[in-house]
C-alpha cells in the first residue's frame, strides 16, 4: 500500500509510481492519437465533410452517452472502494480480536502455564500470517512459527488447520481445568471470529464484478471514445488528437483503478498493507502474552 501525505496535493501532479495509469495507458496513448490524426485528416483534408451537416450533428449523441457512462463509472468505481474498505474492516477486526484473545488469555492462563503460553504467542500471529498467504493462494512456512503445534499440511486450508489447534488446545485446558466454563465462553467470540473473518474475505476474493458488466463497460469506453473524433473534429480541428487521449485516459483509468482495489489482498500498490498488519498482530500479541 502507498505511504503519502494527502495534504500536498500539488505534488502528485508531477508523481510517476507504480499504480500510476499513465504507465499502463501510454501505447494506448500513442494508438489513439494516431487513430485521431488519421480520422481527422480524412474528414478535413480528403474528404472534405465539414460541409455535411449530419456529421457536424454526430456530437449529439455523444452528449446523450455521456452522463450515462459516467453513471456506470462512479457505479463501478464504488462498488470496488466498498470491496476494499470492506477488507479492510476485516482486517481491522482480526487485529481487535487477535488482540483481544491475547488479553484474555494473559489473564486467565496461569502464570506457571509457560507452554500455553508460548502456544498461543506463536498460533495467534501464525493465523494472521496464514490467512493473508491464503488469500494469496500462497504458503510460505518462513513466516509462520512452526516451533508450536501439530504440522501443517499446505495441500488443506492452513487457516482452518491454525483456528482448529487453537480451539482444540483451548479445549484441552478446559478440560484440565485451567480454564473454567464461564472463561471458555468468553473466549468464544474470538475464537469464532477468526473463521468468519476469513470467509468473508474469501467471499471479496473470490466474488469479483459480474462478467458481462465489466465487459461491457470496457466496450461502451472503446466505442464512445473511437467516435468522438468523427464530430467533434469540425469544431476543434487537429486539437481533436490531444482531446481524444485525455479523455480517454480519464475513463480508462477509473476502470483500471476500480480493477485493481476490487481485490485488495494482492500485491498491488494500492492494495491492503496486510503484511504490515499480521507483523503487528505478531508484535502485539508477543508483548501482551
């Protein structure tokens, strides 16, 4: 995720970084104008249609078409900022309850218990770690704290597996009496948030924009932007060419935009900071157990 200062506004005019659409855009760029100058030289200099009413009217439809691909814009931008910050609530969650299960178990775990302790320092980070490879669709065992519990096995859900010795050692020391029955209540809802948490970003991961919507919104983009040159050329002339690649790069660019926070787990620039996350969820806990 990008560090920056949302106050120095001016600067990000002359920034170029790595999300930046202008980098993804630029042979774009380059095809359209040419299109442009090629559409304009015929229509002003071959053929000779400033003349034509009909084609000066052309533009007609192009102010029609213009509020309505804006309205599927600001939709389709929307609808990706709610997946992101939606992730990012979840995210905010699991360190609230990784925290959480830390402080309740440093209270009610006795002070000789060094190996649960020692137990749930290293799982309660190792779910954050595992969650955000899975996400992913990675396994990278350098980052998990494999000194505590049974083995993982990397062909299952890792996150399953980590949130299921938690429980199971929980239950353990509820049955050997280190735990009372009023105390392993109020560890429930910790200990189930760690699977909810988990299908719900699934749920953001695996459930992206319809289809045929986003298609669709890439053809009407395509098209709207092909034509402009054929009216507008009679009112602005060869400034058409510049005119065409501005436009089009506004559009284009939400589209790219939205498509990148759509899926806010990745390795994006403008995806979550879950790496910086799960070390803090480790950094918490390891201070507070």
């Amino acid at each position: 995720m990008i560090d920056y200062n949302p106050k120095a506004w001016f600067t990000f005019i002359f920034r170029i970084h790595k999300a930046d659409t202008v980098r993804k855009l630029f042979p774009m760029f380059i095809a359209i104008g040419c299109y442009s100058a090629v559409v304009a030289l015929l229509e002003l200099k071959v053929l000779h249609l400033s003349d034509v009413a009909e084609w000066k009217n052309i533009v007609f439809v192009h102010s029609v078409l213009g509020f309505v691909i804006s309205l599927l814009l600001v939709f389709r931008t929307n609808t990706a900022y709610d997946r992101w910050w939606e992730g990012r609530r979840l995210w905010g969650s699991l360190v609230n309850n990784s925290r959480n299960l830390a402080i309740k178990l440093n209270a009610m775990l006795p002070a000789s218990n060094t190996a649960s302790r020692d137990f749930f320092r290293a799982m309660i980070p190792n779910y954050a770690f595992a969650l955000k490879n899975h996400l992913r669709t990675k396994y990278i065992p350098e980052e998990l704290d494999l000194s505590q519990g049974a083995p993982l096995d990397d062909k299952k859900h890792v996150p399953n597996q980590i949130a299921g010795q938690i429980m199971a050692h929980v239950n353990d020391l509820y049955r050997k009496q280190q735990l009372s029955g009023e105390q392993l209540i109020l560890l429930k809802d910790e200990l189930q948030s760690f699977a909810d948490v988990c299908g719900a970003c699934e749920r953001i991961r695996n459930t992206p924009i319809p289809f045929s919507y986003s298609v669709f919104i890439k053809k009407f983009i395509f098209f709207y932007v092909m034509t402009l040159p054929f009216g507008y050329v009679f009112t602005v002339g060869f400034l058409i060419i510049p005119i065409v690649v501005f436009i089009f790069y506004v559009l284009a660019s939400l589209e790219l935009i939205a498509e990148e926070i759509e899926d806010p787990f990745g390795f994006d620039a403008n995806d979550l900071p879950t790496d910086t996350i799960s070390a803090n969820i480790r950094k918490h806990v390891a201070e507070i157990l």
